[in-house]
C-alpha cells in the first residue's frame, strides 16, 4: 500500500528524535573544542625536528645536508648550514624553515633524511591571525624532543631508537681487518 | 479603518511573524539535528537558541553582489516581489475571534490570489540572474507551483462548497458547533475534512518548496535554484518570504481544516482565540520540519505525476464525497453516522488504494542483472 514506506520512516525519524534526548549512546557527536577523540598513532600533519637529550639547539638530529629541501616537492624547507669563524661547515643548520601554508603534507622529508631527523607531527590547531610569518615555523619552534615523537609515534619511533642505537654500536665497533672479514659472496649465478 | 490602529496592527503582524522566523529557523536546525541524532546548534546563547541572531548578523553584513550580466531591476524587485504578497496573504487569516486585519468576504480568494503571485517573484528571481541553474530552478518551480495549485484550491473549495462562504472568519465560525457535548466541529474530524486536510498538507508543503518537493532549491542538482546568484541582504529577504509563506500556508490549513482559533475541546473555550491558533500553528510548523528531516527529495517527472495523477483525482472525489457527507446530513436514523463514515470513508479509500496501484505497479522492486 501507498504510503506505508513514508510512515515508517516518520516513525524511525520519531524514534531517533525522541532517543537522541534519551539515550546516551545514539548521539556520537564529539564536542570538539571541550572533549576531543584521542589522536589515531598515524595521524600526519606537519613535519618537525627530532633532538635527542635536553638541549633543543644541541641535540638537534639534523645535519643540514639539505636532501629534504632538495626533494620537498613544494619547496617549503629552507636551510642554511652552519659555520664556523673559519668557514668550516658545522653539521648543523643555522636557520631550518617549514613554511606549513605551503606543505602539503607529503612525508616525503621524511621519507628521505638519514638521520632520523625530521618526523612529521599531528599538531593541526595552527589557526594564525597573520597569514604570513606566523605560518613559517623557524627552527626553535620545529625542534620537539625525541620524548615528544615517542609519544605521538610509538612504534615508529622504537623502531628508529632500535636503528639508531644499532648504527651507534656498528659505529663504536673497531672496523674489522680485511683477512678476518668475510669475502664478499658472489652473486648466485643465475640459471 | 483609522491609520494609526491599522498601521500599529501591521507592525504586530510584521514583528510577531518576522520573530516566528527567527524562531523556527533555530527550532528547525536543532529539530532536523535530533531526527538525525546530532546536537544541532548548541553554540550561541542558552542552547543555541540565540543562534538566528548570529545568523542574522552574518547576513545583513554580507557582501551583496549581483552578478555583472544580471538584469539588476530585476534581480533588486525580486526579493521584494515574493515577501509582499506573502506579507498580504497574512491580512486576511483571522488568528483570535476579533483578531483578523481584513475581516472580507472574498478573503480565500484574496489569500490565493496573492499568493499565487509568488510564483512570478521566483521566475523573476531566476530569470534576471542570468545563471542557467537559476533559470532551471526558477522553471522547476513554476512548474511545481501551477501544477500543486490545483489541488490546493480544490482542497480549499471543498470548505468553501460545505460552508457556503470565502470569508476565512465564516469557515471558523462555522467549526464552532459542539459535537458529543465537548468536541468542536473542526472539518479535520470527517472523512472529507481528514483527506482534504492531507491533500491540502501536501500541496502546501509543494507550494511554499519543503522538502520533499524542494527541488527548485535541490542544492544536490541545481545549487540553490533560483537563489543562486543572491546573497546577503536580499538572500535573506528571499529565506523570510519562503519561511512567511509557510506560515501562511499553515495558518490558512489550520483556519479551512483545524477549527482556526477555538480550541480542541469546548471546556477549554475560556483561554483566548490566539494562543490556540499559535499552538496550532507550532504543531503545523513542527509536522513540516518533521517531514523534512525524513523524505528524501522527489524527482521532477515524479512529482508532476503526483500532482496530476494522483492529488488532482482524489482532490476532484474529495469533492464529490464532501456533497455526499453533505446531503447525507439530513438522514435521520439510528447508526446514521457510522454509515455516512463507512461510505464517505469508503468512497475516499478504495480510490486512494487503486491509485496507489497505479503507482506501484510503476516501481516495482528492480532486479540487478549484473551486480552483486
């Protein structure tokens, strides 16, 4: 019968008004400036710079070899390399800019660094009056400690401790003599 | 009529319903958010309540642009076009025993007549804007208001034809009588009135573009329709005349159908006309958010189809069955009015079931070949 389909669904629509006053669990809303869902471990929104140990300047992981600069797709890393009185490079970037109105988040910087050192973040309330400075992250503001990327990552970030503690010791190891390392295998001939 | 106490009368009229609007808008976003469990808007003032002040801000401070090719007369009456004669068609609804601003003869008449010239305020809309989705809503909409008109005004004429009378004041009066000793004779209590009424609900509801026959607006297909290429001030000139329009729509089915301002039971006669007219009204306007937060919108050619064949025959049986309530009246025997119910109910029903087929037998459950 005609008609029949309409009053059920003012039925339903009778029935979600009168339990949304009723029952707790049919609003799912999340009231987001008061409460707030626990950030998901693979959320990604902007990258930052790991330093390990207390100091932000000292600690800093990053060696200014500017990789990710070069292959930032929109260009939003600007790097300067440290030097020294003498004109030495530092391993250590004097100025290390991330201009987030341009960052497209792609993960790429991170991807690429081999060191480690640039994670990306979950931070997205970057709401700014001013549309220009405020929105180019320097070096002081991009620094968060290795603590801080434990808790935003875990598994990645026990992953990269694990890797890094391995290159540190493969490091401190002496380099093994010639005679006693093995020959390197030959290729298995293919058939 | 003295100037001053018609002009304080008008601007009751303009403010009462111009607050109603206000009123609705937050009572319908907060009632749609709950059909849907959402919270609706709970930001500003106790409960979001305040939030049509906001809303209101927002728009009046907005940039008016209108569009370089428009046609800028045009465009500019358009807005003005659609909210005066839904402002008339308040005049003559009386909402209290003495509270009617146009107490006349012809007032059904007058309340169609104006209201039908809505339809060129949104044809001018679309038009002057130079903007094929504004000109595609504006046709959509004149082909839905002419086509629901009709069943609109049959649905009217059938309280025109039982009462004798077009003064909306006469149609109340005439509900007055008390039945059982404590029900009103309200039309909405006899089967013509009861299907009369949902014919009337359902071509006002296509007259003043509610879901589900909003598609002149259908924002999925057309953007907005004929209010496209508005914004700001006029934008919210053409949201008031639509909500106004409603209102009219709604008071007028309450004054033909609901026993206008007297009340449910005639114990309750001694609270004043007016606060069951504004009790009836919210329940009208809460049946019509109730509607839009569950039917889906319905497709052009559907429709018009519904419109011609299926609310234009049963309003034209509606009809004939009202004479028959009518003329059968007069009968004087025992059970008379279980029968006249069981073949005036009858005469309605067995119609609407065959119509129905005529439908259904159109969509029938379809069977996919190829998917799943």
């Amino acid at each position: 019968m005609i008609g029949k389909g309409i009053a059920k669904g003012f039925i339903e629509t009778a029935r979600n008004f009168v339990g949304s006053y009723t029952d707790e669990s049919r609003l799912v809303t999340v009231e987001y400036p008061e409460e707030r869902l626990p950030p998901k471990e693979n959320t990604r929104n902007f990258p930052f710079l790991v330093f390990d140990g207390d100091d932000a300047e000292k600690g800093l992981r990053c060696v200014a070899c500017k990789i990710c600069e070069k292959d930032c797709p929109p260009q939003c890393i600007y790097i300067v390399l440290e030097r020294d009185e003498k004109g030495r490079p530092q391993k250590h970037p004097k100025v290390f800019d991330i201009d987030v109105s341009v960052c497209m988040s792609c993960q790429i910087c991170v991807e690429v660094c081999p060191f480690e050192a640039i994670k990306m973040d979950n931070e997205f309330e970057l709401s700014r009056t001013d549309r220009f400075d405020a929105l180019l992250l320097k070096k002081e503001q991009l620094a968060k400690s290795n603590e801080y990327y434990h808790k935003l990552h875990p598994t990645e970030a026990a992953a990269v401790d694990a890797k890094l503690a391995e290159e540190k010791a493969k490091k401190a190891m002496p380099p093994p003599s010639p005679s006693t390392a093995a020959p390197p295998q030959p290729a298995p001939a293919k058939t | 009529m003295s100037v001053l106490p018609t002009s304080i009368a008008f601007f009751c009229l303009i403010a009462v319903f111009a607050g109603l609007f206000g009123f609705t808008t937050i009572l319908e976003r907060k009632g749609l958010g709950r059909l849907q469990n959402r919270l609706g808007p709970n930001r500003v003032g106790p409960f979001g309540f305040a939030q049509f002040i906001a809303d209101g801000i927002k728009m009046l401070t907005k940039e008016d642009i209108v569009p370089g090719t428009a046609d800028k007369l045009v465009h500019f009456m358009a807005p003005l076009a659609l909210l005066i004669p839904v402002c008339l068609s308040f005049s003559v609804i009386p909402f209290g025993p003495k509270l009617v601003f146009l107490d006349f003869d012809a007032g059904l008449l007058f309340f169609f007549a104006v209201g039908a010239a809505t339809e060129l305020a949104v044809f001018m809309a679309g038009w002057s804007s130079r903007n094929k989705y504004s000109l595609l809503g504006a046709m959509r909409a004149i082909a839905q208001m002419i086509s629901y008109e009709v069943p609109l005004v049959l649905s009217a004429l059938t309280v025109v034809m039982l009462v004798g009378s077009l003064s909306l004041t006469d149609i109340v009066r005439e509900q007055q009588p008390v039945l059982f000793g404590f029900l009103h004779t309200w039309h909405v209590f006899t089967p013509w009135g009861l299907a009369g009424f949902v014919l009337f609900l359902i071509a006002a509801a296509a007259e003043s573009n509610r879901t589900p026959f909003d598609i002149p607006e259908a924002e999925s297909e057309i953007i907005a329709g004929y209010l496209t290429e508005y914004s700001g001030f006029k934008y919210a000139l053409f949201f008031l005349g639509e909500y106004l329009g409603l209102f009219a729509m709604c008071s007028l089915g309450i004054t033909l159908f609901l026993g206008g301002w007297l009340p449910p039971f005639s114990f309750l006669d001694f609270a004043p006309g007016p606060i069951w007219f504004a009790l009836k009204l919210l329940a009208m306007i809460a049946l019509f958010i109730w509607t839009r937060g569950t039917l889906p919108r319905l497709r052009v050619d559907q429709l018009l189809n519904f419109a011609w064949k299926f609310m234009l025959p049963m309003a034209l049986i509606n009809f004939v069955v009202a004479a028959i309530w009518h003329y059968s009246g007069q009968w004087i025997f025992p059970a008379a009015i279980a029968l006249r119910w069981l073949i005036c109910g009858a005469l309605i029903f067995v119609p609407y079931l065959l119509f129905a087929r005529l439908f259904t037998r159109r969509f029938t459950p379809r069977t996919y070949r190829y998917a799943d």
